[in-house]
C-alpha cells in the first residue's frame, strides 16, 4: 500500500469527525432566511445543460423577489475532499451536487439538512429509488436524486453498424477494428478509466467487495473479477491508444478527431458526439448498449448524481425553494432532452423513442452501483482504484495486483 493512501484516509476521516459536528436537522441561519439572500449552488462537471441552469436561475429568482441564485461549477477531481472542507465551513455552498456512490459518506455525518419534510413535494414515490436509498440514512432524507445515467458504446457507424451479441464478442471486435485500423482505438479506454472495467468484473461473476457481517470482504483478486480484469487488461493494451495513466474525461474528443471508432462513456454523451467542432467530423455515432457474458445487455455502473443542502445553509427555506425547482418536471424535462436520466421515473418518455433512447434505458435497466459503504467515498478519493488500473494498462501482473489492491480497499472500508 502506499503512504499516501493511507494519508489521504486518515485525512478525510478527520474530516468527517469535522462533519459529525455540523447539525443536520436545520439550518444555520436561524429561525428566518435572510431578505436578498444569495443562494450558491455547487453543480460538478458539464453534465447538467445550460438550458437547465437558466431555467434554474430564472425561474429561482422570479419565485424569491430580492434573492439571487449563482450557479458555481465544480470539478469532479478532488470533489469529495472539497465537499468535506466546505460543508463544514462558515462560507459554506447552500446547495451541493455529488455522485450517487459518494452519497453515503455525507449522509450518513450530519454534513446535510434533513428534507424528509419536503420529499413528497419534491416527487416521492415518483423519485428513482436507488437513488433515493443512497441518499438517505437511518430513515431520513438527505439528499435528493439528481439524474441518473448508464454508460453505453459508441461507435462510429461508417465502422461498426450492429452491436456485438455477447462481452466476448465485444472485446474481439474491438480487437479487430484496432487492428484493421493502425494508430486508431477499436475501443478508447484510458488506464484509470475504473468505471468502464465494472461491467467486466460483474459479467464475470465477480465483485468489489462485498458484506461479511460488519465487515467488508474485497474481491478483486477472486478468480472470476481476475477473469473480467484480464479482459480489460486486453482491451487497454490491444485495442485501445488512450494514455495508459490518462483519464476518461472527454473520451468523445478522440472520437470526434477520427482516431477512436469507438467508446463508452453515459448516455449524456451522445450529443457532444453528435455535434463535433472537428474540420472533419465523424457521422453521429451509432449507439448500443454493452452486450453481457449471456447476450443481455451487461451491468454497467450506474452513473448519476443527488444533491443535497447543507447543514450550514444560512438560508434553508430558500434552499429547499431552488432545491424543489430543480425536481420540477420543468427543469428535470430539460434533462431527458439532454439525454441524461431524470429524477422521476414518470419522465422517462422525455428521452424519447429514438433506436438511442432505447439503447439508453436498455443499460439503465442493468445498471449497478459501487459496495454501499459510509467509507466508499474514501475509496474513490484515495485514488486506489486509478492507480490499480493504470498498472493493469501497463502491462502489470493481474493476480497480484489485485491481491494488493483488495488489501488496500478492505483497509479503507473497515477503517
């Protein structure tokens, strides 16, 4: 293990006893919200369209006459460490958006403001229940859903025109359209891309970890994760000419400049990829869903985001006001226009009929999250699983580096 694992947990689980101080059954404003307050909203990456974010803010400030909403964008790199030193702040964002699995590590520490009271008007039953579960604790809500998203193939239709029957197959096609190709990627696949490996450890029969009583049990170095671990050691080294310490920030830019055929990324993806700024941009690609060992389609991670208020909002009420408009059928609309998976399951025809909204819902009805875990956050911001796989795409031996890798992961989660 190496000493900056154990000191990025031993950071963070600090941190959290930080957390614990914070209350999460209202506010810190007091018993009112301040008049012409200034309501901060955290949203990560590109994901949500700007149409969603006007919309937001419009409509915010036409219901709070006075107040004003910002929209503050965050990167996905390190969110987990930022969102632990902010939340616990005197300047803390009143609004915070954070990836489904990193849920249950600020849930589950008083970092959040219980919405139970709001959560029939925020949809109830109509919200996506994975979600709703991971954003709760001890039978409160704490952070709604957000949208949701699976991670689909794309693939660039003058090269493949029909989805592969079965994983294997998967994997040979990649293979050949590599190789038929020189220099291009039958399938982009970066070193510390972990979450398009998944589906091949889940596919196989294996798993992250997995409960064993009060305990978590890594299984990386099972002999079926090592199987599906083996098939993405392939890909990356035969099929792939993604940096093997690269990430998997932007895998459609190497699709639009015609030197991957194809890769996997969620299904908000598509329109980036359909609208490349390239001088000579590939078609729109043709989408499918990632076929299984069996011929159904594979368990993918399933992707997505909640969001929640902070414990430290010195505007709860007006918080929950922005909070209520962002699961609006309006504002979620926006994102099944977009391609991504909303909040509400009765807006899923917002995807539309189209042969890739199918190819959408077909991954999302397999998708699987990340061991349910308090500490899986610490997990994912200790940078183990990045590390362990950019070493399976350098070539590295599989068996030990799994064998190393679990030791690793078992330490964090039962730390």
């Amino acid at each position: 293990m190496k000493n900056n694992t154990i000191g990025a947990v031993a950071l963070l689980g600090a941190a959290a006893l930080v957390l614990a101080g914070c209350s999460n059954t209202g506010g810190g404003g007091g018993d009112a919200d301040a008049e012409g307050a200034e309501i901060r909203v955290w949203l990560v990456g590109a994901d949500t369209p700007d149409a969603a974010r006007d919309y937001l803010v419009e409509t915010f400030e036409e219901d709070n006459p006075g107040s004003t909403l910002v929209i503050e964008e965050q990167s996905w790199d390190g969110l987990v460490d930022k969102l632990t030193t902010s939340l616990s702040s005197s300047d803390s964002p009143d609004l915070v958006e954070f990836g489904n699995t990193q849920a249950p590590a600020f849930t589950s520490v008083g970092a959040l403001l219980d919405i139970s009271d709001i959560y029939e008007d925020l949809g109830g039953d109509d919200l996506l229940p994975g979600f709703v579960e991971a954003g709760s604790y001890e039978g409160a809500l704490y952070a709604a859903p957000l949208y949701s998203g699976a991670r689909v193939v794309f693939a660039d239709p003058a090269f493949v025109s029909e989805a592969p029957a079965t994983l294997e197959e998967y994997v040979a096609t990649a293979k050949d359209l590599a190789s038929a190709n020189a220099g291009d990627s039958g399938i982009y696949f970066a070193g510390q891309d972990w979450y398009n490996a998944l589906p091949f450890i889940w596919e196989n029969g294996g798993e992250i970890a997995v409960p064993d009583g009060d305990q978590w049990d890594a299984q990386l170095s099972s002999s079926e994760s090592v199987a599906g671990l083996l098939q993405v050691q392939d890909l990356m080294t035969t099929a792939s000419t993604a940096p093997k310490d690269g990430d998997n920030a932007e895998p459609w830019t190497p699709y639009c400049e015609g030197t991957a055929i194809q890769f996997s990324a969620p299904n908000w993806a598509l329109g980036l990829a359909s609208a490349c700024e390239t001088q000579t941009p590939p078609a729109a690609p043709f989408v499918y869903a990632l076929p299984g060992a069996d011929g159904e389609a594979a368990q993918v991670f399933a992707g997505g985001s909640n969001i929640g208020i902070s414990a430290k909002s010195a505007n709860p009420e007006l918080a929950k006001s922005a909070l209520g408009i962002i699961l609006s059928d309006e504002f979620q609309t926006i994102y099944g226009e977009n391609g991504l998976i909303p909040a509400k399951k009765s807006l899923a025809s917002t995807l539309g009929d189209t042969p890739e909204a199918q190819a959408f819902t077909e991954a999302a009805g397999n998708a699987k999250l990340t061991p349910a875990s308090p500490n899986w956050a610490e997990v994912e911001a200790s940078r183990v699983l990045e590390d362990f796989f950019v070493k399976i795409a350098q070539g590295g031996d599989v068996p030990s580096l799994a064998e190393e890798v679990d030791v690793t992961i078992e330490e964090i989660l039962n730390g």
